[in-house]
C-alpha cells in the first residue's frame, strides 16, 4: 500500500461507525461523571523495505497507570494544543523524541473510548525513515515496529473476555512474537486494519 493509498482510505472513513469500527472498550458503561478526558496518539506508519509497518512503544514497569503495556506514543491533549494532530506529535516528540516535521500526518481513525475515562483520537502519520530515536527513559522502555500485514491479518486479532461482578468486558489481543497488544492499542488496530482491509 502507498502513502497516497493510504490517504484516499482515510479520507473515505468518516467515522467509522458504519463500518463496525470499534468505538470504545467493549462491555464499558462509560458512566465516569463529566467529559471524557480527550488525549491523542500518534499511529506512526513507517514504509521499511519489507513492507509497510506500526511504530509502538512499551512502556517501562514502573510507572503508576499502565506500566508495562504497549501503546502508540501520545498522551493528554494540553490546552496550548492548536490541534489533536499537534498533540500527538507533541507527544511522539517527548516520548521517543520523534521530531515533529518527520512526520506527514495523513488523516485520523474515529476517536475510541476507554473504560478508564479517556476519549483517545488516533492520528495516522507517514514517518519516513531512518528513525533517530531518543525514548524518554522514565516512561519507555523499548520503541519497536510491528509489520502492518501482521496487523492486517484477522486471524492475529483473538477477542477475549474478563469479568468482574456482574460486568463482563471484552477486549482485542494481537500477540506479537513475545509481546501481547491490548486494549485500547489492539482495539485501534483492529479498526485500522478494517479500514485497510476493506
């Protein structure tokens, strides 16, 4: 697929409810009181010889909310933010330390909801590389690539369910050699695969 490709299907998405996108974490009540905190990641498309692939991060142990996990690079949506596409390339700069003009952002997938009370917009991006990263230490602890055929592939999207009292909850795994993508991140793979795979 090539970069225009890849513009043209974000441009026809719209958003994504008619295409059975995900819109949020499956089973969730969403009854947190007041608005959604809206943070925005970047889905940092990389074109390596092979193929086309995803910029994810893991994040290190330590940290109090979501230690350990994958993720795509991002964060909160601060108020000096002209924008949701600025803000994920604020984020992928003090995360990875991505510069912000490596990356032509080339549309955005539906915001999706989590459980925990935030409204995540993913912002799709061309990164071109060689990548010269410089990760926070504090908050990551590994940068790495998944090939996006690997995330294409339905066969590599297992849902899975947990429960807790009366509530179950189901959420997309994409395991990936040694590593297990959940949650939020697996459930905007998914719907970009959808959007891909179409």
């Amino acid at each position: 697929m090539t970069r225009e490709e890849l513009c043209e299907r974000l441009a026809e998405a719209g958003d994504g409810r008619d295409r059975g996108w995900l819109e949020g974490d499956q089973g969730a009540a969403f009854e947190a009181p007041g608005e959604p905190v809206a943070a925005a990641v970047l889905v940092g498309v990389v074109p390596r010889p092979g193929g086309l692939s995803i910029l994810l991060t893991q994040r290190t142990d330590h940290l109090r909310d979501h230690a350990g996990q994958i993720s795509f690079p991002g964060g909160r949506v601060e108020p000096g933010d002209p924008s949701l596409a600025a803000a994920a390339l604020r984020e992928a700069e003090e995360e990875i330390g991505l510069p912000p003009e490596r990356v032509d952002v080339l549309g955005a997938l539906a915001p999706y909801r989590t459980v925990t009370g935030f409204r995540i917009h993913p912002v799709v991006g061309w990164v071109e590389p060689p990548l010269d990263l410089a990760p926070d230490e504090f908050e990551v602890a590994e940068v790495f690539e998944v090939p996006l055929a690997y995330v294409l592939d339905p066969a590599n999207h297992h849902r899975q369910c947990y429960r807790r009292g009366a509530t179950t909850r189901f959420y997309y795994v994409l395991p990936y050699q040694e590593r297990f993508i959940w949650g939020a991140t697996a459930g905007i793979l998914v719907n970009f695969s959808s959007l891909l795979r179409r």
